[in-house]
C-alpha cells in the first residue's frame, strides 16, 4: 500500500483470468441527489464545453478471481468526484484502465496535461482511462479498452503492441476510481513511440520520458509517479529479475 497523493492507495492482486461480469444498474437515486447530479454536471459543462457524458463502467465488487458492476452515465462518476459526500447515496466505483508500455529501451512514462480535470502534472504510465463502452456489446473486454486508450494517448495500434493479463485492482483515495493495471510489450524503440505521440495522440499528456530499469528507484524517489504506475513498475521489474537458486 503506498500512502501519499491524498491518502493509502490499497492494491488487490489479480488473477490472470479475472473476468468482469456485468449487472443491472441499481435503482435511480432520491430526486435531490438527482439534481446535485445535474448542477454539477452543467456547471462544469458552462466552465468546460467539451465535456461528454458517456457510458462508464462502475464496479460494485471486486475479489482476485471476479468484477461485478454496471454502465453508468459519466455524469454521475464526476458528480461524486467534485462532491464525495454523495457517495453514500450513489456509491460509484468507475473502473479504469493503467497500462504499461515496455519498450527494448525501458518504460514510457508521460506527464499528466496540466490542464487534466484530474491528476494534472502527474506522471503515468500511460495508456491509462476511464473503461467506457465503445461499442453496442455490454461486455467489458480489458485488452480493447487498454488498446483503445494506446492509440488515443499514444498513436499506437494494436499490431504494435502485446497486452499482458490483469496484475492488480488499486482504488484512488476519495474519488473511488479502480484502476485495473496491466503490462504491454513492444518491440518499437522509445524514439519511435515517441515519434507516433507527438503526430498522433492527443493531448492527455504534454511529456513523454523513457525510464531505463536501472533508474526505477530515482524515480520513485521523486514522488511524483502515481500510485498505481508505482505498483506497475515496481513489479515489472521483480517480475523480470534473474532467479536465482
């Protein structure tokens, strides 16, 4: 558990066949949080017009094995993030996505826009985003949410990159958020990578950083990698130490 950005960040290890089920949504909420819902969701929306109220996922249990939840509207997720106290009434976990990329050169590393809604100025290891519903299906597929957030974020598609099974659930203090960590493999050079951000991503992050193995913990050290990348690249690299006897 690592204790800082706000509060502990508790991880989950997670079976390599966890599997996502999905369930009814739970009944609506009383009118008056209905319509705290709705002065916060216009009133972000007057400040940031291009705000979208999609279809998120929500989880409401999560063991090693299994994830139980439901498709909510994105505004009622950013109604709890702004006012926490509505979540005794709405008790929403949004499930995410955390990729990490390893290249031949080390990892890739970006850092948050500061203009993000959430976590700006951090680093990440990106791909990383919300689980949203992409297509009419109701299921929930990790490897094409990862995939879809690498070519969003990064420029990347699919045929560069090998997604790796889910490692671990870590929760953000307050907001609830899950993230659901995993690792992808490519055989592009960081330089190339970076090359298909700066032509083809968007603007999730204004820096991209190449971090060699050997300088994990200087990283680290900084404290300013969040959470649940920390977990990712701290495991990755024990993942692939030498055993020895």
């Amino acid at each position: 558990m690592i204790r800082s950005f706000g509060g502990p960040w508790p991880a989950l290890p997670l079976s390599a066949s966890c599997r996502i089920d999905v369930e009814a949504p739970p009944p609506a909420a009383p009118a008056d949080i209905e319509q705290e819902i709705t002065h916060l969701w216009q009133q972000a929306c007057t400040t940031t017009p291009a705000l979208f109220n999609g279809c998120v996922f929500s989880a409401s249990c999560v063991t090693r094995t299994a994830i139980k939840g439901y498709w909510t509207e994105y505004r009622r997720v950013f109604a709890q993030m702004k006012n926490p106290a509505l979540f005794p009434f709405l008790r929403l976990q949004p499930l995410a996505v955390v990729g990490l990329v390893h290249t031949p050169d080390g990892y890739v590393l970006g850092r948050r826009n500061p203009s993000s809604i959430y976590q700006g100025n951090f680093w990440q290891s990106p791909p990383a985003g919300s689980i949203e519903k992409r297509t009419n299906t109701q299921n929930v597929n990790l490897a094409e949410q990862i995939l879809a957030e690498a070519t969003e974020e990064l420029g990347l598609d699919a045929k560069s990159l090998q997604v790796g099974p889910p490692l671990m659930a870590v929760r953000h203090p307050h907001t609830r958020v899950l993230d659901i960590g995993l690792v992808l493999e490519t055989q592009l050079a960081f330089k190339k990578v970076e090359e298909s951000w700066k032509q083809h991503a968007n603007k999730e992050y204004d820096m991209l950083a190449c971090v060699p193995a050997l300088d994990i913990t200087t990283w680290l050290g900084q404290n300013t990698i969040l959470p649940t990348s920390q977990y990712l690249l701290q495991h990755d690299v024990k993942s692939r130490m030498p055993r020895t006897l």
